[in-house]
C-alpha cells in the first residue's frame, strides 16, 4: 500500500471514529488491537492487512467498499484533470 494510500485511510479511519463517537481506546477495544496501533493506523505508517480491515470496517457498520469510497474520490479527480 503506498504511502499517500495508507495517509488517506488513516484519515478515513480517523475521521469516521469520530463521527461514531469513539475514542482511539475504544476502538481499538472493539477491533482487538493496542490503541497504540491504532494511532499509527490513523497516521498512515501501518500497513493494515485486509482481515484488519474488515475489523475496522465492521466496528463502523460499513462495508469495505465504503471503507475505501476516497480512492474512488482520488481515482475520479485524476481522471477528470487528466482527460
């Protein structure tokens, strides 16, 4: 996963914890991971493995597929300024 990938899912993380009104502690209570790991989640410098993934995904009521709606975003900005 390339850097400015994992930044960005860090961010997404980030900001739907917050919108589900989760602490970093609480989260990674519900995902099984030190909170520690989840820090560095939300700062892109780990490298989450799908089943991780999954984990986050699901502690939010979300799909994958709607973990990752901001490549879709970057993917149709790209395409759009690059005709």
């Amino acid at each position: 996963m390339s850097d400015s990938i994992k930044a960005s899912l860090g961010r997404r993380i980030k900001t739907l914890r917050r919108e589900n009104g989760l602490t970093q502690a609480k989260l990674a209570l519900m995902i099984n991971v030190e909170q520690s790991y989840l820090s560095k989640l939300e700062l892109g410098s780990r490298n989450p493995s799908l089943s991780m993934l999954s984990k986050i995904a699901d502690a939010f009521g979300i799909t994958l597929s709607e973990l990752f709606i901001f490549l879709k975003l970057i993917l149709l900005l790209l395409i759009i300024s690059h005709p």
